[in-house]
C-alpha cells in the first residue's frame, strides 16, 4: 500500500488575488521508497510537503496518510498522526535553547513512553551517527549552524519515524557532512522508512528512487531513476 496518497490535490492561498500553489496534483508514495520533489521557487514544494506531513490540508481533493483521510480528521487527531508517523526535517529547526543537543535529540522520546536511560542511549546514537558525539553537551547557541541542522536532523529521526519528510536537508551542510547526512537517509530508507525530499542539487535528487518535477503547481513529470522497483 501507499505511505501517503494525494488524489486532485488543489492549495489555494487567499491573501487579496488568490494563489493556486497546488492546481491538481495526484501522487502516490509507497512505502518504503525514497522520492526527491525538485522544482523552481513558488512551484509548490513547500506547500505539498506541508500536505504530506499533515501540517495542513487541501483546498480541493484527499490526501491520505497511513490509510487515513487527513481532510476528514480534527486537528487533534492530524497532530497525533504527525506525532506517529513523520520525522520532520525541515531548514527552521526550532532547537530548544536552554536545552543541550543530546537533550534536544532526546526529547521527541519523552512523548514515546520511553525510559530515561533508553532515550539517553538513542539519542547519543543519532547524534554519533550525525558526526556530533563530542558535541552532545553543547547549547544550541554554542554550535554552528550546520551542527544545529544535524541535531535537528537527529531528533527528527530519533523515534523512528515510518515517514520522513526533509526540505533542503543540506542546505548549510559542507560537502562531507552532507554526505554523512545522504548515507544516514540511505541507512533510514534501506531499513524500510518512506523517505521524500525536496532539493534543488541533482547529486541529492539521485539518491532517491525517482524525482516527482513540479512546476507552477502541477507535477511536470515524474522521473524513475535506474536500477530500482519502487512500484508495489
Ligand atoms: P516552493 O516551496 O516550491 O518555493 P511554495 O509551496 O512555498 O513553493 O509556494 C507556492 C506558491 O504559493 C507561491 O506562489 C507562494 O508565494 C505561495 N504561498 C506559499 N505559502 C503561502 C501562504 N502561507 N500564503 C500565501 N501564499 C503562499
Ligand atoms: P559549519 O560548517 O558546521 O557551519 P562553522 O564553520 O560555522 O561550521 O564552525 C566551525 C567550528 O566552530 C565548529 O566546530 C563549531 O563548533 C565552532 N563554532 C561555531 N560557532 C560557534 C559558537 N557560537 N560557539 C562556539 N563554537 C562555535
């Protein structure tokens, strides 16, 4: 079955002259694959990232997540959905100040029901395999920006999400730690997370299993990448 499916998708932002950033967009993201969204600004990205992980709903059309039709749900029941099943990591990171990186990458947990000890231990793991295990008593004030995204990054992913949603995960990142940050994607989606992602650099978009180009609010075309099945 499909991670996320979107059926006619319409976004309509009414500020004065209305803004169609999605104008009919249908999509199907099964599970387990690894999608890029790559498109110029204003094309709609952002706006259906924010569809994807429940942050908002459609104008127009479905949107269905883990089998559930998010139009049809309270916003009590989205933010559960969104707590469940997506690992947002996206450029406003919203560390929290007073708290240390491990503590940070250690908090989504605390809503889990996991013990100390055991979220301590996941927490230092992410943050080790994120090229930051001599930072994890650092503030978030105390690191660079490109270590904030990679906390940020470690929390996103912290609880295992069963989605991960990225918006230009390595943006800040210099070259190796990007690398770092695309194999531990790989690790994540190998292990069997539905991973989306949007990105301006092509070398991002190829570790993916296909790249959905939108333009103008419509999917131009969807490109399947060599050497993968992602179909189910
Ligand atoms: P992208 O992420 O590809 O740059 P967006 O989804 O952010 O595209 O934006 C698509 C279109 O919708 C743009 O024309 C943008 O100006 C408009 N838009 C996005 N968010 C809002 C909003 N909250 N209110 C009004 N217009 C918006
Ligand atoms: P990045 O490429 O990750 O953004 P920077 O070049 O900004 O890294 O930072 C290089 C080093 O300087 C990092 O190891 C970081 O720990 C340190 N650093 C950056 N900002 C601060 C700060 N405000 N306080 C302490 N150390 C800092």
């Amino acid at each position: 079955g499909a991670a996320v499916t979107l059926e006619n998708v319409r976004k309509i932002y009414q500020l004065g002259e209305p803004v169609h950033a999605l104008d009919g967009v249908s999509l199907s993201i099964p599970r387990g694959s690894y999608t890029a969204i790559m498109g110029p600004s204003g094309s709609g990205k952002s706006t259906l990232m924010n569809l994807v992980g429940c942050l908002d709903t459609p104008t127009d059309g479905t949107v269905i997540v883990d089998g559930k039709d998010v139009t049809a749900l309270s916003e009590r029941e989205r933010t559960r959905l969104r707590g469940t099943q997506v690992g947002f990591v996206f450029q406003t990171f919203n560390l929290m100040p007073r708290l240390t990186a491990l503590e940070n990458v250690a908090l989504p947990q605390t809503f889990q029901g996991v013990g100390k000890d055991e979220r301590r231990e996941r927490a230092r793991d992410l943050l080790a395999r994120v090229g930051l295990a001599d930072r994890e008593d650092h503030l978030p004030s105390e690191l660079s920006g490109g270590q904030r995204q990679r906390v940020a990054l470690a929390r996103a992913l912290v609880n295992d999400p069963a989605l991960v949603l990225a918006d230009e995960p390595s943006g800040n990142l210099d070259t190796d730690t990007e690398a770092d940050v695309l194999d531990l994607f790989a690790e994540f989606h190998d292990a069997g997370t539905t991973m989306v992602v949007v990105t301006h650099e092509r070398h991002v978009a190829e570790r993916a299993e296909r790249i959905v180009h939108l333009l103008d609010g419509r999917i131009e075309r969807i490109e399947e990448l060599e050497g993968v099945g992602v179909e189910d």
